[in-house]
C-alpha cells in the first residue's frame, strides 16, 4: 500500500511522540503510564478534531474547521475538492434551470408543475397571466383550488388526459382555454392551456350561422312544399302538364327540409353540452322499433332483417341521440343494400363494453374512403346517396352522439360483400333492465 503525505505526516507524527512519550517513561521509571498517558491525549486530540468536523460539516460559516495538520490535513483537502465539485455542478444545474424557465417564460402558452399531491410546483409567465397566479401566494397552492370549473375538476379526477378539454379562463370567463394535462415522474403532472378564444368565437360563428340559416329556411321550405303539394293534388286540368314537375320539386323539397333537420340536429348536438337529457333508456325496446322502421322502409325490396339482442343490457344514454344514432346507421343499411340482402342488427355486452352492431350484406365500401365518411356531406357514390334520399350528414351524427357518450364508431367493410358499423360504449353506461318501466325512446 503505497502511503499518501497526509498518512506519511501522521505516522511521523505518532511516531516522534512515541518516541518521546517512552523516553520521558524511561527517565521517570513510569515507562507504561507514560505511554498510557500519551496514547489517551492521542485519542482526545483526534476526538476533538471529529467533533470539530461534524459541527463543521453541519454548520461551516458558524463553525470552525479542524486542525489540519497530519492526515487531517489530507481529510480536509479532499473535502473540500467535493465540496467545489458540488458548488460547481450546482451552478451548472442553475444556468440550466434559469435557460429552461426563460424559454418556457417565452412560450405563448401557460405550463405549470403540479407535484403528486397536486400542489404548483412551479408555472412560466403565461401561466400567471392566464389563470391568474401569484407566486408568492398561489406557490404549494393545491391546482383544484385555482382552477375550479367543473369540466375541469372532473377532468382531473378521472384521469384520463388523452384528450384536452375546453374550459373559460378562471380570470375571465370570456377567454377560452384549451387544457391538456400530461403525467411524467413519479406522480407528476404538467399542465399546459392554451389561449383558444379567437378560435372559439370563430367556431361558434359558423356553428351560429348554421344553426341560423337552417332555422330560417325552415319555414320557408314548408310553405313551398304546402304549395307544390296543393298543387300537385288540384284536378284543375291546365296544370295537368306540371304535375311531374311538381313532384320533382316536391322531391326536392323533402330533401332539402332532411337536410335542414340533420344541420340542426348537429348544431345542437354541438352545443348542447354534459350529460342533460340523460337517463336509462330501454335499448332492447329501441333496436326492436328500429327492425320495425327499417322493415316498413324495405318495402318491397324485402330485405331479410333480423335481431339479436341482449334483453337484460340497458344503457344511460339520451334516448332521442341514440334513437338518431342507431337509426342512421339502420337506413343507411337498408339504402346501401340490394334487394332481398340480409341485415343483422345486434346488441350484446362485449369485452369492451356493450355494443350495437348493424351489420349488411350490401354494396360495401372501399377502405379509402372509411377514415372519410363521418365528415359532414362525405359521400362515396354522390348520386347514390341523393337517389335514396341520403343528406350526406348521418354517420357524421352519429360519431357526434357516440362521442357524447363516451364511446366510438367502428367501421369494417368489404366492397360487394357487405359492412359492419359497430358503436361502442363504456361499461360504466351499463344498467340493468328495470321490470315495468316504459320506454324512454321518444319518437318525434
Ligand atoms: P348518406 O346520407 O349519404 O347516407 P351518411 O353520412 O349516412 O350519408 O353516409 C356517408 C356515406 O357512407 C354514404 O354516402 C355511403 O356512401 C356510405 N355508407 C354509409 N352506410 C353504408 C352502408 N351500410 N353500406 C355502404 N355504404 C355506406
């Protein structure tokens, strides 16, 4: 073992007094109490310089350092190497630090540090701004405290952060923020908003000018088909060459009204918001009204309609969406499949939750155009769906209600051989059917 200076010094050290400490012994006659007595000093000096480390350690601007002398010098010498290692690396981690908060500070959107306990951490510039916060009073302030809309606080609660949610400033509710929080760490969360109201507003202009011009072209378009009707049904023998004319328009006139009424449906179903207007609804009863209506729209084209449904699953839903829903995806069946083609409509409790499927033996579609055909006037064949009376607007109410209730429209589909539209729900929707009670499906 090769000896450092420190040791090399103390071992001098010990060993001059040794030395001496036995020579003195010698003189006096007293060799061992000498000796004993040398080796306790020994050890109360090197005692001492241990409590003088500890309180130094703990304390060094109050506390004086060891002696250093003998390998005390070396002990020393190599604390302090640490210590500025450590001094340094906190300085580096602090030029870091400060880098990352001014360019988060320089960010448009709000970021704020949430700790497993859901207390701020820490939050940029926007964020203060934006929710409104103060660093001094809001710092170890609990989120749910700042933020109170309850959208949000239920956002929170569940967990599920794969979406961002919409809510007003808590600042001012005329601002519109989009937030999304994102978990990292041990328990950790960042939340992120984003100023969204000149989006917002746009959004609700168009969705307002929609809603508008379908509403006053309601009434319009009533009094022209109560004309062409009358019209159409007069023996006065000089419009007796317009009647197919007549009837054209009256054709037409229908399908603009159609129209008209799935562009307010989508408007409400964008505007309405939470779960109003929902309760159990008996879906056994609804899909069996469903084969009715879609038997009654076969006609003579005498499609093979069946069912099967699991009579105990009912759903907490909004009766008139589902209705709308399931009923779009029913005629679209009954309008995409040749005559005499067979068409299933199914609802059963699956692994991932209750599901209503419609599934035809009809034209199909061709993959390209699946990601496509929730978008509003999405059609694959134009023509085809004007022809049966299509808006181009119902697989498009349909993602709307299925994402009202938390669930997802799945499409399979093989040209010629036919398609399968299946909507699924959570689990949590499930209810158990109630003996007695009456349809909550109201028709319109
Ligand atoms: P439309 O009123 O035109 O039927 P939808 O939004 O209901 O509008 O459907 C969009 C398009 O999806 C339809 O135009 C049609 O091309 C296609 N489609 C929907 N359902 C079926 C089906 N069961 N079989 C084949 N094609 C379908």
């Amino acid at each position: 073992m090769s000896l450092t200076p420190g040791l090399r010094k103390e071992l001098g050290f010990l060993s001059i007094s040794a030395i001496g400490s036995g020579l003195v012994g010698w003189l006096l006659g007293r060799l061992p109490e000498v000796l004993l007595i040398s080796v306790i000093l020994y050890l109360v000096w090197h005692l001492q310089q241990i409590i003088r480390l500890n309180l130094w350690l703990k304390e060094p601007k109050q506390h004086k350092k060891p002696y250093a002398v003998g390998i005390w010098s070396a002990v020393l010498a190599a604390i302090e190497s640490l210590r500025e290692r450590g001094r340094k690396r906190k300085r580096k981690l602090g030029r870091m630090l400060s880098g990352f908060q001014e360019s988060t500070n320089a960010l448009p959107d709000a970021t704020v540090v949430i700790d497993s306990s859901g207390e701020m951490e820490w939050w940029n510039v926007p964020a203060s701004e934006m929710l409104g916060l103060n660093r001094k009073r809001d710092k170890g302030r609990k989120i749910d405290q700042v933020i109170t809309d309850r959208v949000f606080l239920k956002y929170l609660a569940e967990g599920d952060y794969l979406r961002p949610i919409q809510i007003p400033a808590p600042v001012d509710s005329g601002i519109s923020l989009e937030v999304r929080v994102v978990p990292y760490g041990k328990g950790k969360r960042l939340l992120q908003a984003r100023d969204i109201t000149r989006l917002h507003q746009l959004e609700t202009v168009r969705r307002d000018f929609v809603a508008n011009v379908s509403h006053e072209m309601r009434t319009p378009l009533t009094v022209i088909h109560g004309y062409l009707e009358t019209m159409g049904d007069s023996d006065d023998p000089s419009l007796a060459d317009w009647q197919h004319i007549f009837g054209q328009m009256r054709q037409q006139t229908v399908r603009m009204q159609r129209i008209v009424g799935d562009l307010l449906l989508l408007s409400r179903l964008e505007t309405s918001q939470g779960e109003g207007g929902q309760t159990v609804v008996d879906v056994p009863d609804l899909v069996k009204s469903l084969q009715q209506e879609a038997i009654n729209l076969s006609g003579d084209a005498k499609h093979r309609i069946t069912v099967d449904i699991d009579e105990e699953l009912w759903l907490f839903a909004n009766p008139d969406e589902l209705d709308s829903a399931f009923s779009n995806l029913v005629f679209n069946a009954v309008r995409y499949t040749p005559a005499g083609g067979g068409i299933t409509l199914q609802w059963v409790l699956t692994e991932s939750g209750p599901c209503f499927t419609v599934k035809d033996t009809g034209i199909g579609i061709d993959n390209e155009h699946i990601p496509r055909l929730t978008e509003r006037f999405y059609r694959v064949d134009v023509g085809r769906s004007r022809q049966s009376g299509g808006t181009g607007l119902g697989l498009a109410i349909v993602k709307h209600v299925l994402t009202r209730h938390n669930g997802a429209l799945r499409i399979e589909s093989e040209p010629g051989e036919g398609s399968i539209f299946t909507c699924s729900f959570p689990g949590s929707r499930v209810r158990e059917a109630e003996s007695g009670t009456v349809s909550a499906v109201t028709k319109t």
